[in-house]
C-alpha cells in the first residue's frame, strides 16, 4: 500500500490508559441526578458512545429527560478533570504521534468526549501541540460506530479517505473506521480482546500503537 498522509486517533484506550478514572466520574454522575448506577463492566461495555447515550441506556432515563440529561453532562464534566488526574498515557503513545508530527503530517483526535475534556487531557499529556485537528462529542450529529466523525475528520485534513489512517480500540470505532473507508487499525490496548475487534474487519490488527510508523 501507499504511505498514509494522515492519522486519525481515538483517545481513550488508544492514546490514554483512562477506563477507571472515566467509570469513577461517570458513577459520581449517575448518583448526581439520582439515576440507577451501573456496574463498571456495563459502563466499559458502552466505552466509545457519548455519556448520554449511556444515561438513557444504562439507567432508564427517557430521551425527553431533558433536565436531568443537562445536569449528567454537566456534572460529568465537573468530575472529568478531578478523576483525570490519575490517568496514563498508553505505552509508546507519545513517541508515536511524535513520529507522525515530525513527517509533518496532519493529525485528527476523533472522540466521542466533549472537546474541553479533550484537550484537558491533551494538555495534560503534551499531546495538543502535536494535533491538528479534534472531531468531538460538539461537532457531530451521529456518533461512532457511524462514520461521521471519521469522515469529517478526512475533510479536515483535506485529503481523501483512503489516505489516511485510522487507529482505535473499540469494535465502535473499528466499525466506524471500515464504513469510512479508511485505512482502519485496531489495537487492543483498552478493554475489548482482539477477537472481538478482528470481527469487525480492520484491515490491519496491532498489538502496540508504535507499529502503525511504517505506515507514514
């Protein structure tokens, strides 16, 4: 294949080790609005889709709760930054994207987070400065494992879909990658085994971010 011109990244389980520091502000956030809070394997099990969507999938809460879906969000974000704070980056991560920045290749962070918790993270890390482009929660009308999020990504890089790469964690995101028509890598480094991310068809599987560079 032809080198790629642009990566595409997941956050959360790609870039950043985060699943209990998020599953610790999610359960502070379903006790704020008095919902049933789940157990962390159902929350994990929904790792990849807008907080919402778990609110109303994990918990009852009606889609017309509009109330109560504002004050989740809300205390969500308030949680975000304080169980951050333990949060890791992923092995070889940083190298990584430093590797592709350094061909002088655009980078694009695709992720179902509002756009203030990701670049708190971003910048927690050092990773902002190396990214170009940030696809959230607040700029997409449908959420992974529908391709919105990657295509709109592509457009902001410019270039074509089949020139870029996509690396992701969840089977949402190898789905979503796929009907893009990107380049799609999974990687195992959050909490899906291989086996269910190889079912979704990536074209490629790794076990470490750091070999998706003889791509670029």
């Amino acid at each position: 294949m032809e080198k790629c011109k642009a990566l595409l990244t997941d956050l959360d389980g790609t870039l950043i080790r985060s699943e209990d520091c998020i599953c610790d502000a999610l359960m502070c956030a379903f006790s704020h609005v008095k919902a049933k809070v789940p157990e962390k394997k159902e929350i994990m099990s929904m790792f990849g889709l807008p907080v919402e969507q778990m609110l109303i999938k994990l918990s009852g809460v009606r889609e017309t709760e509009k109330e109560c879906i504002e004050e989740f969000i809300a205390e969500y974000k308030r949680q975000y930054p304080v169980h951050m704070a333990n949060a890791k980056l992923i092995d070889n991560a940083f190298e990584t994207l430093k590797y592709v920045h350094e061909k002088d290749l655009q980078i694009c962070l695709i992720t179902s987070e509002r756009r203030k918790n990701a670049e708190h993270i971003l910048n927690q890390f050092d990773l902002l400065s190396m990214i170009q482009h940030i696809v959230s929660r607040d700029d997409v009308h449908n959420f992974k494992p529908d391709p919105e999020p990657l295509l709109k990504g592509v457009d902001k890089c410019g270039l074509y879909a089949k020139d870029c790469l996509y690396i992701g964690e969840s089977p949402f995101d190898i789905e979503a990658g796929v009907r893009a028509g990107v380049f799609t890598v999974a990687v195992a480094s959050g909490s899906w085994s291989k086996e269910s991310l190889i079912a979704c068809n990536p074209n490629v599987f790794v076990d470490d971010i750091s070999e998706i560079k003889k791509f670029f």
